[in-house]
C-alpha cells in the first residue's frame, strides 16, 4: 500500500529546521514519518532555498543535508512539466516563482496536499489540480500521538 504523501514548501521546512512556534505541528508530522506512516516531498528547489537553521547550530548545513536525506523526505526534480505548470500558475495567481515551482510539484505528482506558511500560496487553495491540492498550514492528522513511548489514546 503507497503511504499519504504531502509536499512541503522551504519556509515548512526553514520553520521545522529553526523550531519556530508556527512549526510545532512538524513535529508530530515528523514522527509519523519516522513510524513509516507518510512521504514528505520536496521540491529539490527547496535544498537550494534552505540555507540556514538556527542561529546556534554550529554546523546548518549539516543539519539541512540531514533532513534532506532522511528516508521519508523525498527530493522530487523540477522538470520541464514542473516549471511550465509553474509559469502557468505564476500568471494566473500572481505567485512568486519559487512558491509556483512547490505547488506545481503538488499538482505534477498528484500530491494532494502542500503544506506552507506563505499566505499567497494559501490562498490559491483548492483551486488548482485535479484533484483539488489543499494548501495550508502544517496539521497533524491522524495516527498516534506518542508521550514517553506510549500512545496517547489509549
């Protein structure tokens, strides 16, 4: 059975990756990534646009490499097909290059939600692909939380 899949724009994972309050949703995320449960895909875009994690970290691109190449992160390429539906959407919607590559992706590989923080990308919500990519913040959605091990709903 193909696991749920959703795409991740870069400011999801600069978010993620500086432990901002916004991303604290990933975390949960990321943990069921871990139980095999779901697939983030990633424009390799993104490894381009992440550049930094938190102004502590002695080694961010380190860190980036790391998220990058975890089993569940799954680095997609921006092809011919990607970047003209990209073009598309930049002048329907009036999107910033870079956001249109991340929801074309969405739409090219049939990945029916985004995840972001940007609002002009939200707002194109629902509105393209086929089916209807939903785009929106971070949300954990279903599986188990875990605390200390256990599963929350027992």
């Amino acid at each position: 059975m193909a696991l749920s899949r959703r795409v991740w724009c870069s400011c999801t994972i600069i978010d993620y990756l500086q432990g901002t309050p916004r991303a604290k949703p990933c975390d949960d995320i990321i943990k069921q990534c871990e139980r095999r449960e779901l697939e983030i895909l990633v424009s390799v875009l993104a490894v381009a646009e992440v550049a930094q994690t938190t102004k502590g970290d002695p080694d961010p691109a380190l860190t980036i490499r790391e998220f990058f190449s975890r089993h569940y992160v799954i680095p997609v390429n921006v092809d011919l097909l990607v970047a003209e539906e990209a073009q598309r959407l930049v002048r329907e919607h009036g999107l910033k290059g870079a956001d249109a590559i991340h929801l074309a992706t969405a739409i090219v590989h049939r990945v029916p939600i985004l995840e972001t923080f940007d609002d002009k990308l939200i707002g194109v919500d629902g509105k393209e692909g086929n089916p209807a990519v939903t785009i929106r913040h971070p949300f954990y959605e279903g599986g188990q939380q875990v605390a200390l091990g256990l599963p929350l709903d027992l």
